[in-house]
C-alpha cells in the first residue's frame, strides 16, 4: 500500500491508498505541528512513499527525519514534461509545483474533459487543461493568486486606515457557505467581497478563454480548504460547471506512483 503526502503552505495533508486506489486512512495537520504526526507503518500499514512539496527545504527535511527510521522507499515528487497522458507547457516544465502537477494529473484521470483546476488553500491556483491529440490532455498554463485570507491580510498589512487581519473574518473549511454580497455595508465586508469576487473574476476569465480555446465549456475542479465558499459564489450556470474533489493532489499522487511501476 502506499502513504501520499501533500505538504502545503501551511498544512500537511496524507492518505493511504490500497492497490484499488482507495482511500483506507487519511489525516492531516498544521505544519508546525508535524512532529506530532504519526507516519508509523504498523499504525498506517504501508510499503512506500510518494510526496509532495512546496512548504520549502526546512519542512522537507523534517519530513525526512520521521520517515527515515522506517526505511521505507521515498519518492518525492517533481513536475515533468509529461506522465500518465498530461504534457506540460510551462517553459521550464520541472518549475511547475508538484502539488499543481499532481492535482492536473488527477483531473484529467478523473474527466478526460477540458478543465480549470482550482486548488484554493493558502494561494490559489487556476490552471487550464485541454483536450491533445491521443487521448492527452495539455497543461496550458495557469495563474497564482493570494488566497483568500491571505489577501484580506495583505490590506491590513500595507494599508493604514484599512482593519487588520484580526479584525476581518476568515474564510474556513467551517465558513458558512453563503454567497457574499457585492454591496458590501461595512469595509469589513467590502474588504471579505473583494477577495472573494476577485477570485471568482480570475476564475471566470479562465474558464471564458479556455472555452473559446477548446470550442466547448470547461468543468471547474475545485479542490483545497475554500473551495465550497468559491462555488457558491460562482455567478449564474457557471457554479453548475462546477465539480469539487476532495484530496485531488494526494489522488494525483497515487497515479504518478501507479505510473512508475
């Protein structure tokens, strides 16, 4: 069986995938408090390791030196020209974050349709998979936003009259899932719509280019902690477009590992 592992900006996600491709364990927990993770094999009941990246060298190698007891084979995961029917477009195609790649992988595996795959966590990506000839799909490109708290935040920070991050809400995983009013009645609320409709805007424009690229309309994979608060105010036939998956990047794991062997 095999432990996958997406170590984000700011948690780290896993699951246990057995040889059908189901999830059996799975678990997650903030970075700083990794060393309290339990990654044992008797507790987890897996032979291998694949993971993925992008919270920097420092967490890399604290995710080295708990694995390292066990001795069990690590793969870590980089972005490449292509695998498992995705070709890559970025100009240097070993630059792209392994989480991206990973959930562009799982998207396609899971569609075989074009796409825009959003994963909302402490940035937001919107990226753009087509249709290629042989069955393939193609990763056109994409776009990186701050995410939504991180961008309420960035107000507070650089801004003197604007309220500080501890004085405007958060968007969770436990938000009430409403839509926001665009006509906001306090700079609170204005300053919570506004990182929420540009979102929204980025991913609007993305999927009316890839449209006109692919002649057809374009699922939107949402993925990551505010992906229900995203739908929910995708405007009109849009947010009926709309799919979310849950553990896309550690799905995408798993199928890189199933292309290796």
């Amino acid at each position: 069986m095999l432990l996958t592992i997406d170590a984000g900006n700011t948690r780290t996600k896993w699951a246990v995938f057995n040889r059908n491709g189901e999830i059996i364990q799975h678990g997650a927990c903030f970075n700083d408090a990794l060393a309290g993770a339990d990654f044992s094999p008797q507790l987890l009941g897996y032979d291998r390791v694949v993971i993925s990246n992008v919270a920097g060298k420092a967490h890399a190698e604290k995710l080295e030196t708990k694995l390292k007891p066990y001795k069990i084979p690590v793969r870590w995961i980089t972005a490449s020209l292509q695998v498992c029917n995705v070709v890559n477009s970025y100009t240097e195609p070993e630059t792209l974050g392994s989480d991206r790649w990973a959930a562009l992988i799982a998207t396609w595996h899971l569609q075989h349709a074009p796409c825009v795959v959003v994963n909302a966590g402490t940035a937001i990506t919107i990226d753009a998979l087509a249709n290629s000839a042989g069955n393939k799909a193609e990763f056109l490109g994409g776009m990186i936003l701050p995410g939504l708290n991180l961008m309420q935040a960035s107000l507070g920070i650089a801004t003197a009259q604007l309220p500080k991050h501890n004085a405007i809400h958060n968007f969770s995983a436990d938000s009430p899932q409403l839509a926001v009013d665009i006509f906001a009645k306090s700079t609170a609320q204005a300053i919570h719509a506004g990182a929420l409709n540009a979102v929204c805007g980025a991913i609007t424009r993305m999927v009316d280019t890839l449209t006109q690229k692919c002649a057809q309309t374009p699922f939107i994979i949402l993925s990551g902690g505010n992906a229900a608060i995203i739908q929910n105010n995708l405007a009109g036939t849009m947010a009926k477009q709309t799919v979310i998956i849950d553990n896309l990047v550690l799905t995408g794991l798993y199928l890189l590992d199933c292309s290796n062997h």
